[in-house]
C-alpha cells in the first residue's frame, strides 16, 4: 500500500526527538488547569542522591565476559506540593515529584517548566526546603525573582539537614563526655522548636 518506508538510525531519531519534546512538557502536563492556589503557600523541596551508573567498558580482554564500570553519579530530586493556612498539606493538590541525571543548573530550568505551567494566582507565599548547599540558594533567588516577584518567599533548612548539622557538632565534644546524650536531645527539641538562640548559648 501507501506504506511510509524508514531506517533504523531515522526511525531512531524520530523517537528520539519526540521523547525529548514529552520530556520537556511534563511539567505542564502534569498540572491540572483548574488548580485551586489561592491564599495557599507553595512548598519546593529540592535534594541529591547518590546511585552508580552502569556501563560496558570499551575495552575488555576476555572477549566472552563481559566487564562494566559503576561510577557515581548524583540525581536531583525535587518536589512541590501546597499547604493551607494552618501548615497543613493541600490534599486536594497531587504533589508533584521529578528526577534528573542532568545536572544542577538543569534541575531548576526543569523547575521553572512546572512554575510556568501552575502560576502563582494569589499564592500567600513560597517556601523553598534544601539542605544547605549554596549552589541551591543562588539558584533560588534567580527562581524567586522570575516566578515570584510579588510573592513572599522563604528559604528554609529542612528539619533533617540540621540535626545531622548538630551531629557534627557533637562529635566534636570528647568521647567521655557524659552529657553527649542530654545535649543531643536537647538540641533536637529546641530545632524543632525553632529556638536557635539558646542552642547558641549551649554551644558556646
């Protein structure tokens, strides 16, 4: 018949492209057009992971065992969901979770195609959740000027991130001290009370 007749390598790129275009488009697909944002607070959490990539080394002597390498990459995760008044998660809102093996500069030009897609339509606030790394902070006040320049925002470490912070700063204390144990609880109920100040005191 009317048959369209293609090679592999073209057939190959055509797949190609055309998942790369779906790859760049799934923030916006996956963002309801009625979504519900008023008077909510956005939250973005961003982090890295650690996982080995395998592939089959170029060169291996015996030709019928083969060899692979592993080496370490590191993925960027982040996640978006929203909060109510009182701090309490939006179930109405699916919370949007995505991965990339490209990089950190890439990982918030993927952000920004599902801040395009949601908008800020009356939000009461942003709050970005990281770990610290200065690389995510510079990033995230390019974000907060692009996306939110009315908006307020804040920059948050997470809970997680800071007790191994404090950790460190235990393990610095000898290990016969007695203390150690009282100290770390202590410490860890006041962050989570907020109160930075007397963990200060203590410290010095």
């Amino acid at each position: 018949g009317k048959g369209v007749c293609i090679n592999n390598k073209a057939l190959r790129k055509v797949v190609r492209d055309g998942g790369q275009i779906g790859l760049y488009q799934r923030g916006p697909i996956s963002i309801g057009k009625n979504e519900q944002l008023e008077g909510k607070a956005l939250v973005i959490g961003t982090d890295g992971g650690r996982l080995r990539e395998r592939y089959e080394k170029k060169w291996e002597h015996n030709k019928n065992r083969k060899g692979y390498s592993t080496d370490w990459k590191e993925p960027v995760l982040f996640t978006m969901y929203l909060t109510n008044a009182k701090g309490e998660i939006d179930k109405d809102f699916l919370p949007l979770y995505d991965a990339t093996m490209q990089g950190k500069d890439y990982t918030f030009t993927l952000m920004e195609t599902y801040l395009e897609a949601l908008g800020n339509n009356n939000l009461s606030r942003v709050v970005f959740v990281g770990d610290g790394a200065p690389w995510i902070w510079l990033s995230v006040e390019k974000v907060f000027k692009n996306k939110f320049p009315t908006v307020p925002t804040y920059q948050v470490l997470d809970y997680t991130h800071a007790k191994q912070a404090l950790n460190e700063i235990l393990d610095l204390l000898p290990k016969k001290c007695q203390e150690r144990e009282q100290l770390a609880t202590l410490f860890k109920q006041r962050l989570w009370e907020g109160d930075i100040e007397s963990i200060e005191k203590v410290i010095r």
